[in-house]
C-alpha cells in the first residue's frame, strides 16, 4: 500500500508539471482534460488496486485537466470616452484613488459542444483622480460550475486611461468536459478597486 501511494505521488507530481508547461495552443488546452482523467485513473488504481479507485481518479485527474485552459484570441479597446462614461452612468463624483466599474459580463454563444469556443467580453469604466493621465489595470476571468472554480484563465495587465473599455477575449471549451451550465467570472482591478460580474453558458451533451 504504501508503495502504491508513492507511485501516485510521483504521478500526480508530472501531472502538475506537464499542466504547468501546457499552456501554449489550442491542442494543449483540449487535450488537458483526457490526459488529465487518463494519469488520474492510475492514480487511482494505484492507491485502490481496483476500478472503484481508477474512476475516482479519473474525475479528478479530468479537473486537472481543466486548469490548462487559457486564452486563444484578445484584445482590449476603448469604447467610451471618460466624459460619455461621465454622461452616461452620471459619475459626477471627483475619485482620489483610480476606481474600476463593471458595466457588464457577456459570453456567447449561451450554448455550445465540448471542444467548440466562446467568446467573453468584459465592459468597463475606469475613473482616475483629477491629475492622473492613467493606470494599470488587471483584467481576468474564471471558468465556474455548481459555485466551484474549475479552471481559471491568465489575466491581462494593462495600462489604462479614464473612460469606457471593452476586453474581449475567445477560450476554447475542454473536449471532455461534462454537459452542464458554467459561469464565467469577469474581474477587473487597478490599486485596491475591484468588481466582478457573471455570464453562463451551457454546454450539451
């Protein structure tokens, strides 16, 4: 027994260490979750001896799988101007330190297979103190499902300057994934500002 559970140790460690070296292209990312349940079934029936345990692992080794997820297209424009954004959301109020505002967190299309994208899109105001020309702000997103992150994606930092910003960015969807409703986190941040909002997709069987 406790031979079985060093050998699993030793696999879950190249496990973690191939997901930390895959974060490259688009067969990475779909390729995480197979190889991510395959490892993980030997785990499992390492430490078990029967299938009971290969199963177990599988599951597991599968949300393994998930957390080389990352983003294939991006890009960041600014839609607004800081006195649109002043007119539109009437933010009269003067700041004394950079604040960042979520307008809105899309994703699209709401329905999608394993293996096909989506497209996430993060609207956004940045408000700056009077005399500060920009700042830098940290956008990123998390893949969620039942209340659980599941994987999360790299974040962009960005030098920014007051008004309305639109980042858009496209992921693929894991082939293996399980049928279901998952909720994408949109988070923005500059200094110690930070808001988030939520858009679902569902992936069919």
């Amino acid at each position: 027994m406790k031979n079985r559970i060093v050998v699993a140790g030793v696999l879950s460690s190249v496990v973690a260490l191939s997901g930390c070296e895959s974060t490259g292209g688009t067969q990475d990312q779909m390729a995480g979750a197979g190889i991510g349940a395959l490892v993980g079934a030997g785990v499992g029936a390492l430490v078990t001896g029967d299938a009971r345990g290969a199963a177990a692992g599988a599951a597991i080794g599968g949300l393994m799988g998930l957390a080389v997820v990352s983003i294939n297209q991006y890009q960041a424009r600014q839609v607004r101007s800081s006195a649109a954004d002043t007119r539109i959301y009437g933010l009269s109020q003067p700041v004394s330190s950079p604040q960042v505002k979520i307008r809105q967190g899309s994703s699209s299309p709401k329905t999608v297979r394993a293996g096909q994208s989506i497209d996430i899109n993060t609207d956004y105001s940045v408000l700056l103190p009077s005399g500060k020309s920009s700042t830098s702000v940290t956008e990123s997103w998390a893949l969620k499902k039942d209340g659980k992150e599941v994987a999360k994606l790299p974040s962009k930092n960005s030098s920014r300057t007051a008004g309305g910003w639109a980042a858009e960015a496209e992921i693929t969807v894991p082939s293996g994934i399980e049928p279901g409703t998952y909720v994408i986190e949109h988070r923005v941040k500059s200094g110690s500002s930070y808001d988030t909002d939520e858009s679902t997709f569902v992936v069919r069987a």
